[in-house]
C-alpha cells in the first residue's frame, strides 16, 4: 500500500549504469522497509530521479504534479542539479522521508494558452521555449511585457527561463547566469535576426506573453519535453508557477558559485588566490 514511506523511482531507462544504480538502491532501501516504485503514483511521499539533469527535470515535473520533493541521484556526468552519489543515496533518502533533509524551493514557470492556441498547461522547472517548426526558417514572434509591447523578434526561437534554467539553454543562447537564490524570469532570442540581442530579466511576478506572427508556425516545449503546435496567430502566456520546484539537496552540498566553476572549467585556484 502507497504511504509516507513510499517512494517513486524515475530512471534514465538508456543508460545501463542508471538502470543498475537504480536497481541496486531499490534492494537497499527494500531492506529498510521502504517501498520502491516506478513511475508517479499518488500518495508517494517522495521522487527520486536516477541518472542526469534530463532525468531530473522529468522526476521533477512528476513530483510538482504529486505535491512532493525530488531527489536527484547522479550517474555519469557533474549536473547542476544531480549531486548525490548512488552509494550516498539511500541514508538521505532515508532522511527525507523521516522529514530531517534540507528540501529547496525553486521557483518554476508555467504556460498557459491564449488566443488561437490549444494545449494543456506546461510546467516547467528550467524554462519555456517558442521555437520555429521549420528548419530552414525563422519564426516571427511578438514578445509582451506585462501588456506592453517589446518587440517582435524573427530568430530559431525565445526561450523564457528561471534562474535555474539559466544555466541550461538559455545559458546556450548567450543568456545570464543566474544564482537560484534570485526570483527572477530570463527573456532571451535565440539566434535573433536583429541587431539587438541581450536577455532581459524580470521580476519574478512579470508576465510575459509571446504571439506566433507572420507565416511560419512554432512549437512550445516545456523542459525538454514533448513539443506542442503553436499555429500562425496563437500566442503563449507564461509567468510564475502557483507552486514552486522542491527538491532534496545533501546537507553538505557545494555552493551554486562552486557548482558554475567546476562545470564549467573556470580559470584559476581557489586555493591559491589566484
């Protein structure tokens, strides 16, 4: 029976050491008297996602849709988001359950339709992306700030995204790095063809509105996920999210400064002062 020591596992089905790693953690915590389970079910009381920040981000919009935290268990490459080792996994598992690990919100961003669009709401931990259909063109889209006006950039696509986020594609897209502490949104183009081409940063209770204009169709994508249609005229409204990220973080966990250095190879020692 699905209770407070419950626990649904998402996997990265792909790779072999993930499927391993997950195996080997389910027996573990088995032998503790928690019950191990696939995918979301009601009444779990926490997500753990096995593999890297894809798979995180997939247990992370299962477990917002469940209420609960998610635990990130990483296999394979430094994440921004998975920081616990398999062999370190269990005893915090053990621990969130028992209500004794740090659990962090982050905020999230969801999109809703309007206008001639038609799709269910998508949450999204990292961000909100309006891209082209075609390959070989461009999609016009009409950006709005809180009811005003911006501008209407012709570009690959405009990505909306949280601080968490800014780390992922939007980072990719020449946007800011933005410490998770920060409730902020980050508007950025991608690939605009424009002279223009810096993000803007808004507030966390901004609204923005972005409309398919001119001839060619888009998509809208939550974190990665499945894309949906956005016909010529149908227009996206996307802000805050009513509740936020929560995920299990390791007492001991390195500062988002040291996670940006490592990750990213930054020049210098810290041990040195140079």
């Amino acid at each position: 029976m699905v209770g407070v020591t419950s626990v649904g596992f998402v996997v990265h089905e792909g790779r072999a050491a993930a499927v391993e790693a997950a195996t080997t953690l389910r027996d573990e915590l088995a032998r503790e008297g928690i019950e191990c389970l696939d995918g979301a079910h009601r009444g779990i009381a926490l997500v753990v996602a096995v593999g890297g920040d894809g798979t995180f981000l997939r247990g992370a919009h299962t477990a917002a849709a469940l209420g609960v935290p998610v635990l990130g268990v990483k296999v394979g490459r430094l994440g921004f988001l998975t920081e616990v080792e398999p062999s370190n996994a269990a005893p915090l598992i053990s621990q969130a359950l028992a209500g004794e690990a740090p659990v962090e919100d982050r905020l999230a961003v969801v999109a809703g339709p309007m206008g001639g669009a038609s799709f269910e709401r998508q949450w999204a931990m990292n961000e909100i992306m309006i891209e082209k259909r075609a390959r070989h063109r461009l999609v016009r889209l009409r950006v709005e700030l809180d009811g005003e006006y911006l501008t209407t950039f012709s570009a690959d696509g405009v990505i909306v995204a949280t601080p968490t986020g800014s780390t992922a594609y939007s980072f990719s897209a020449r946007g800011p790095i933005v410490s998770p502490s920060v409730g902020v949104l980050v508007v950025t183009a991608v690939a605009p063809h424009m002279v223009f081409d810096r993000s803007f940063v808004l507030g966390a209770e901004q609204v923005v509105r972005v409309e398919v204009v001119g001839d060619e169709p888009g998509l809208l994508s939550a974190d990665g996920r499945d894309a949906v249609e956005l016909p010529v005229g149908a227009a996206v409204r996307i802000g805050r999210a009513d509740h936020p990220a929560r995920f299990v973080r390791r007492p001991d966990a390195a500062p988002f400064v040291a996670r940006v250095r490592d990750k990213f190879d930054l020049p210098g020692d810290p041990e040195d002062g140079t």
